[in-house]
C-alpha cells in the first residue's frame, strides 16, 4: 500500500505535459507503439486463449470454472470507471500506464509457481484469485492509454495505423505461439513435466509484458485537454463526468449494440476451445495451428481493413465483421470427429472467417468509439464502455457455463448431426449476435457509407485496380504513376477516389490530368467539389479536363459555378477551357446551363464558339435551345 501511494504522489509531482509534439516525436510515439503492441502480444498469447484453458483444464476445472475465467476480464473492465477519473488528476498518463499494467502482468509470477507447491481445488482457487487480481490492475490504465492514443495518432491516419499495429502483433502472436505449443506438447507427453512447460510459458509473457511497459514509458506523451478539470473534486463534478457519456446519443447507440454484441460474443466464448480440446481431442501444437492460421488471416486483411476504415468509415465495416462473425458458431456444429478432411475443412473455414472477420470487428469497435468522444473525454468513454458491457457480457460466460452444467445430460440427432450441450450453445450465442445486427442502424458514423454500398464497391473493383491505388499511395515515377491514373480512368472505381483526389495536386501535369479524367468517370458525388476546385486552380493548368470531367459526372450542382467561371471578368480563359465548359454545361443541362450558353452566344463572334454553344444548347433540352 505504501509504495502504491508513493507511486501516486510521484506522479502528482511530475510536471504536466503541456509542449506540442513535434511531427518527429509523434513518428517516434507511433513506432514505439507498435513495438509496444507486439511485446504486449507476447503476454497476452502465453497467457489466454488455448494456453489458459488447458492450465485450468488441468487444474480439473468445471464448466462452470472455465465460464468465470472468459467472465473475470470482462467484469474487470467495471474498475474502470473508477481509474478514468482518477487519472484526470494526474499530470501524466505514463507512469500510471506502466506500473499498473506491470503490477497486473507479474502476478503471473505466482501462477506459474503454483503447481509446484499446491495441487487439486486449493491451486484452482488460488489461480483464479490471481488471475482475477491481475485482470484488474491490467484493466485500470485502459482508459489512460486510449486517451494517449486518442490525442497520439491523427484521425485521418487512425484505420491504417491500428490496422499496421494490430497486423504487427498478429505477426508476433503467430510466431511466439507455434513453438510454445510444441513444447507444452512436448511437456505434457513427458510425466511430471506439465507443470514445467505451462512455467515457461508465463515466464516468457511475463518478460514480454515486462518489455511493453519499456516501450510505452519511451514514448513520447502528448499534452491532453482535461475534462472539468476544476470541478472533478466536486460531486457535482463528479456527476456530469460520469453522466457525459450518457448524454451523447451517439454513444448510447454504440454501448446498445457492443452490449447485446458482446453478450453474443461471450455466452460461448470460452467453450470453443475446450470443445476443440476435450471434444475434438486437439493438441496444443494443433489449436496454435489454427490460431496461426487466424492470425495469418488477420495478418493479410488487416491492413485492407485499416485502408477501407479511413476510406468508406467505420460503420459499414463493422456491419461487414458482424454478419461474418455470426456464421461462425454454426460451423463448429459441423466439426465433428470421425471424418478427418471434413473436420479440418471446418475448421480450416473457421479460423480463417475468425482472423479475417474478428479483426475489422475489432478494429471498428475501437475506432468508433475514439470517434464519437471528444479529445478531453475519451477516457471517461472507453471506461463506461468498457464497464457497462464488461458488467453485461461478463455475465454472458458465467450463463453459458451454468447452462452446459444444465446441459450436460442433453443428447438428439438431427439430420445425423449429433446434438449436445456445446451444439446447442453455439445455436444460442449465434441467435444473439443476429439481433445486434438491427441495432448498427442507430450507430452514427458521419461521412461513412453503408455497408451494401461499399460490398458493391468491393464486387465492382477488379484484381488490377487494387495495384494501381497503391502506386498512387506510394512515392513512383512518374510513368508508374501516369500509367496507374490512365488505368484508373478507363477501369473506374469508387475505392480509388481519395488517391484521384490527391493525384489532382500531382507534380506531373499529365497525372492530373487522367486524375480528373478519373474522377468524372468514377461517377461518385463526392468528386464534384474536388473538380470544381480543380478548374479554379490556375496553377494546376487542368481546367479543361475538370470541366470535362464535371460534364461526365452528371451532377448539375456544378451549373452554377461552371457558368460563374464562363463569365468571369477577374480570369481570362483559353478557348480549349471556354470549349470544355461549353460541353459540360450542355451535357449537365437544365434552363440554367440554357440561359447562360445562349448569353454566351450572344457576345461571342467566334464561329467555332458559336458552333459549340449551338450544339451544346441542343443536348440541354431545354425549351429556349
């Protein structure tokens, strides 16, 4: 206790950071976050997933015990609450990150001494007291280190950047936990030796964990804006911090959904794996695996999750990650023993729609809610997040496990399937993620597309488009990027208008030229005030093929300025950008583009422009043509 309190005083010491980064520092806060996430994997794998269930399997844990351990993080999350408001008092968010979450990762110390001194229900129970003390003290500085990473990464850049940190600690949990199951197998076939290779797996998280504190503490801290930081030590203080998040309507339609989501997620959460150990009669090298094969597929799809996050926004995506996910629970029923290749297509299918699916599901949570809290509450956000669908989806498993106790008895056929508690499960927590899925449609993401929408601009983008955005994201020569937008303007597609955009600002006057070609046949609304832009920008010298470009796009919000900029008195212009403007006003149409083209014509004595406004009149169909 004492030296918790001389670690809170230190930190009231501590100066508050208050200087801007530097875009140099932010750079260095974004890599050493990324080595962060991947020595912080190196804790999580060793010590969740098939490695924590087997341990309790073999501490003789019942269905009941196994519910508690999936429920114990969740729960965990209620504290909270509690640390989002005290760390609104601290002058620095680091040193509170790095020793609570140390604190919480070296308890596994003890575990792994555990076998060697106790042994039956007295280890079990000691186990889960740990395991519950360390899920809290690792659950206290959550709220802090969303803030961090909140104020830490630009907004614009947030899909991407997860989505490379996150692929970065699926590459690191992929390769950590191949040999760790080889050598659990290895120690559980040896007598005597179980307790041996379950003790070098935790130690090993533990250094892991211990080396991802290092590497938040060298991260660079980004000054905060504090919320009703004068009136936190007053209860009505107190009151409106905590009522804030409830107010906002945006997040109410967020907590909804993650609720009732979460309870799906968890009712059965934690026996997949013992249906995998104790049903199928995996190994531990064979569920590492499968969970290679998730993070592999996680890996690959990452970081074109990140990419379409930032493009088409969060929403669409999570509802894309909701329906795949929602399949998954009923292909286990089809995991059955006896046929080999049938059993491993199964799972093979799993785990791949696991990595693929799970990944933007998650991705999307998070980013969704970092977006719907204001810089100086995202911590008390994250923290009622965390805590209201913690106290309900933490339930979720402690439910499951009564009813497989309830269960265990149970035993039909259907249409040859063998039906059984776990069958019976996976049905139940397939039913509730189905009825989140209604509620997505009160979850607000300003700006992003609907989920059908982006599907079909998915479908519509062919294999080579994929490569020409990407040389138009990344530093090229100048032909790669010339031939990548004149690629772009014959094959259209939607998911390339963000690198069109900016190809418009292009060095090369032959990009942004086929850039606005592009944008015209793409046919998106959104194009339109890039292109209207684009003809108002002398220096870019690409007038003509904007104006061109609005004519094909068909969006006659564009009448008024192309007709303003035909009779501008301030800028004199070619006949080659007089002659584009002309033809978009006649193939966008209406009595406006008719009036104005036959003022045009009026002034003009130009026959070749006279010729032009006489045919472009006759496409506006209008009655003074």
């Amino acid at each position: 206790m004492r030296v918790g309190l001389r670690k809170e005083r230190d930190q009231q010491m501590s100066p508050p950071v208050t200087t801007p980064l530097s875009r140099l520092d932010v750079l260095r806060g974004l890599r050493f976050s990324v080595w962060d996430g991947a020595f912080a994997t190196i804790w999580i794998t060793l010590t969740s997933g098939a490695f924590i269930t087997g341990f309790a399997l073999w501490l003789h844990a019942d269905s009941v015990s196994i519910g508690l351990l999936t429920a114990v993080p969740t729960l965990a999350a209620l504290v909270q609450l509690l640390s989002s408001y005290t760390t609104e008092a601290l002058p620095q968010r680091r040193p509170f990150i790095v020793w609570y979450s140390l604190a919480g990762r070296l308890l596994w110390l003890p575990i792994l001494l555990l076998p060697f001194f106790l042994s039956g229900s007295l280890a079990l129970t000691i186990f889960l007291v740990l395991f519950t003390a360390s899920s809290i003290l690792t659950s206290i500085p959550m709220p802090a280190w969303s803030s961090w990473m909140s104020d830490l990464v630009p907004v614009g850049y947030r899909g991407r950047y997860f989505g490379y940190r996150n692929m970065v600690a699926g590459i690191t949990g992929m390769v950590i936990s191949l040999p760790a199951a080889w050598l659990l197998d290895v120690a559980v076939q040896s007598a005597g030796w179980t307790k041996v290779g379950f003790a070098l797996l935790f130690g090993t998280g533990v250094i892991g964990g211990i080396v991802s504190g290092i590497m938040v503490w060298l991260q660079p801290e980004p000054p905060r804006v504090r919320s009703q930081e004068a009136n936190l030590s007053r209860l009505g203080g107190l009151r409106s911090y905590f009522a804030a998040p409830f107010a906002d309507i945006k997040f109410r339609h967020l907590l909804l959904f993650n609720v009732v989501f979460g309870v799906g997620q968890n009712l059965a959460a934690p026996f997949f794996t013992v249906y995998a150990l104790k049903v199928l009669q995996l190994n531990y090298l064979w569920m590492q695996v499968l969970a290679a094969i998730v993070g592999v597929s996680a890996l690959v799809s990452m970081p074109f999750w990140g990419y379409l996050a930032d493009k088409f926004g969060n929403k669409p995506l999570l509802a894309i990650g909701t329906w795949g996910v929602l399949t998954l629970p009923i292909s286990w029923i089809f995991t059955v023993r006896g046929n080999n290749a049938v059993m491993a297509a199964w799972l093979l299918e799993i785990n791949v729609g696991s990595g693929v699916f799970w990944a933007v599901v998650g991705l999307a949570q998070f980013n969704l809610l970092i977006g719907c809290s204001s810089p100086e509450n995202t911590s008390v956000y994250v923290a009622t997040m965390s805590a209201v669908t913690g106290l309900l989806a933490g339930i979720a498993p402690l439910v499951g496990g009564y009813l497989m106790h309830l269960m265990s008895g149970l035993h039909f056929m259907v249409h040859g399937i063998d039906i059984g508690n776990y069958q019976v499960l996976f049905l139940l927590t397939t039913l509730l993620r189905l009825v989140s899925i209604p509620l997505l449609s009160g979850v607000q993401d300003v700006g992003s597309q609907s989920a059908s929408d982006v599907i079909k601009q998915l479908g519509q983008a062919k294999p080579r488009n994929w490569a020409h955005i990407r040389k138009l994201q990344k530093p090229a020569e100048h032909m790669q990027r010339l031939r990548a937008a004149e690629a772009l303007a014959e094959s259209p597609t939607a998911l390339a208008l963000g690198e069109l955009v900016n190809a418009l600002q292009d060095p090369s006057l032959e990009v942004r030229e086929q850039a606005a070609r592009a944008l015209g046949n793409i046919g998106n609304r959104l194009a339109l005030e890039p292109l209207l832009q684009a003809t108002q920008d002398e220096a870019a010298s690409i007038t003509t093929e904007a104006a061109q470009a609005l004519g094909v796009l068909g969006d006659r919000r564009a009448v008024p300025h192309l007709i303003a900029l035909m009779s501008s008195t301030s800028r004199t212009l070619r006949r080659a950008e007089l002659q584009s403007i002309i033809a978009a006003l006649g193939a966008l149409g209406g009595e406006e583009a008719a009036e104005a083209l036959i003022k045009q014509l009026e002034g003009t004595s130009d026959p070749g422009l006279q010729e032009d406004i006489a045919d472009s009149l006759g496409r506006t169909r209008s009655e003074r043509r």
